[in-house]
C-alpha cells in the first residue's frame, strides 16, 4: 500500500508496503550493534546504523540550521520540545524510503561508508567533486536513487538508533503496519563503566551524578513506555536483556528472529557464533570482540566503588523493573528476572 504523506517541504508517496521494518532501539554502549548485525545479516536487508546521528550531532547540538534538499531550512535545540517530534518524521521517511525529506546532514553523514560499506555507491557518488561551488544539496541530489533503489528492493529494513525516544515509537507503529521494534536494555553499572573507559561521559564526581540519574529516569520512563506499548501492539514490540543475549546467544538470536518471524539459517548461526565466541577482541566500537559473556561483565572486574555506589542510588528502579541483582560478586547472578520479567524479555 501506498500512504501519503505531507511534511512542511514535500508531498511524497511513502513506500509502506509490507516489507518488513525493524527498529533497535538501544542506549550507548548498550549492546545496540550487535544485536543489529545479528538482525541485518538476513538476506537482501537494507541497514542503516545510527540514522539520526548527522541530524543531533551535526546540526542541533552543534546549533546550526537543520538543512533540507529542496532549500527550507530550521532551526532546533536540543532541549526543543519540536525535536522528538523531528526525529520521529525522519525515522518515518527513513523507513518509508523516502529520502527526499531527509536532512542533509543525515544523507551525508560519514557513518554511511563506516558502518554500511554495501551503500558504498551511493557515499562516494555524494563525495564527487562536481564544481567549485557546489552545495552540500548539489551534491547529494544526483545520487538519492541510488540509496532509494537499494531500500524499495530490499527484503526488509533495518534501523538501529540509541537517539529515538521511546514516547515516539507508538507513532511509527501505527504508521508503519509491518514495524516491529526491539528495546534492548542493559545494566546501567555496565552501560556507565563502558562510557566512562571510552570517555564518553564526564568523570567528576558532580557531573556523574546527574548525568547518571537522568540517564535511569529516561530508561525508567523507556521500560515503562514499552509496557503501555507491548498491550497496545501486542506481538509488535519486546524487550531485550542484553545480558541475555550474551550468556545465550545462540538460543537468544533464535528468539529474536521468531519475534521478528525471520528465518533462522545456518549463516546466521555461524556468523552469531562468530560474534561471540572465540578470543577477546579489542576494540572500543567494532561487533566481533569474542566471548560475548566475559565482555558484557568484564565491568564487575574494573568498576570503583564511588561509582557503583552513585549508581546503585540512581538506578535502583531500574534494577527492580527489569531484574538486575545488587550482588555483583558473579556474573549470573547480575541478572535475576522474577516470571514476569522472563516472560518480557526475549
């Protein structure tokens, strides 16, 4: 089916259709990327990694205008209560293949080539060097069929995002009839350790504080979010422990690909074993690092004890609602899920 669509700048035809979409919605260092490359691996899947991250990084936080093909132009803050609503229309036209109305930044973003070399074509045809003067919009104009080909003809489509909130979701799937969406959780003492070796947040002690309590209070609100949402979209949308994911990976993949009722192969056995098993690789921000349960509890072994200590005060409710233990002297007893929580959680 077809649906139209009318944003500020464009009237455009949305490919819905049945294809079927899948979002991974995650945290940084959640364990977001790989449960995305355990999903893309499917025959003919379109991928995008991180489709909202040359629209916040880019433009919003770096506060220049938000620029789009046909010329119109906005400006938006962070803190802009308009945002969330922004990012939802552009996962929107992502889904829908409708690149048209997709911000610049977004369609000229670097992690394009990083993360997805199969669009390749498309990245370096933006990169030609066309004239002296040309716009950023010249540039990326000649090459959407490119990248529009590629998402119509594809056998589904993947997005994986840690920038989408979850107030959003219950729009794209009602929008979207083939969506289905994956929340994947972690430990917060795991996501916190992670960022902190990465520098990724700031460490004083002030600064830990709030972020890390604001952080748990927007993954509190997720989690109960997708609890209204999994009543309303039954079969839809579901939890995933991360934990989970990688004491079992195998048992848990097939569950993913059940919920998502895609077909289980052998290549995509093989290259889940390949994700997660064999020697510790490292490397801050690549899937395949080996031994996927030393590498999500290697944190017990390195975490200060001011640290957990902030984060056992600020997360505890998060704790409660998806099972995480506060005894962490073994790594499987950080995961200790009541039936509900099981019956939840894939």
């Amino acid at each position: 089916m077809e649906v139209h669509y009318i944003s500020g700048r464009f009237k455009t035809k949305l490919q819905t259709g049945h294809v079927p979409m899948t979002l991974v919605l995650g945290y940084m260092r959640s364990g977001s990327s790989l449960t995305a490359d355990i999903i893309r691996v499917n025959h003919g899947d379109f991928y995008i990694f991180e489709p909202l991250h040359g629209l916040i990084e880019f433009s919003v936080k770096q506060n220049r205008s938000i620029s789009f093909l046909n010329g119109t132009e906005q400006r938006l803050s962070y803190n802009d209560t308009d945002i969330e609503k922004l990012k939802t229309e552009m996962m929107l036209n992502w889904f829908t293949c409708n690149f048209q109305d997709i911000d610049l930044n977004s369609l000229y973003n670097e992690f394009i080539h990083i993360y997805t070399p199969e669009h390749d074509l498309y990245f370096n045809c933006t990169r030609q060097d066309r004239s002296n003067d040309s716009s950023l919009a010249m540039n990326i104009a000649p090459c959407i069929s490119i990248l529009q080909k590629a998402c119509v003809e594809a056998n589904s489509r993947t997005y994986k995002t840690i920038r989408l909130h979850t107030a959003s979701v219950g729009y794209l799937l009602k929008r979207l009839p083939s969506l289905k969406v994956i929340h994947l959780v972690r430990d917060p003492r795991a996501i916190f350790h992670s960022q902190l070796i990465g520098n990724l947040t700031q460490s004083n002690r002030n600064h830990f504080q709030s972020f890390s309590r604001l952080f748990c209070g927007k993954m509190l609100e997720d989690i109960r979010n997708v609890k209204l949402l999994t009543v309303k979209y039954q079969g839809r949308i579901q939890r995933l422990v991360y934990e989970n994911l990688a004491l079992n990976p195998i048992e848990v993949s097939k569950s993913i690909y059940n919920f998502l009722r895609a077909q289980f192969t052998i290549k995509v056995k093989e290259y889940v074993d390949s994700l997660t098993t064999g020697p510790i690789v490292r490397c801050e921000y690549c899937t395949r690092r080996g031994n996927s349960t030393y590498n999500a509890f290697k944190w017990m072994q390195n975490i200060t004890s001011m640290y957990l200590h902030i984060i056992d005060k600020n997360c505890r409710e998060v704790y409660r609602e998806v099972g995480y233990s506060g005894n962490i002297s073994l790594y499987n007893e950080s995961w200790n899920p009541n039936i509900y929580q099981l019956k939840a959680t894939l």
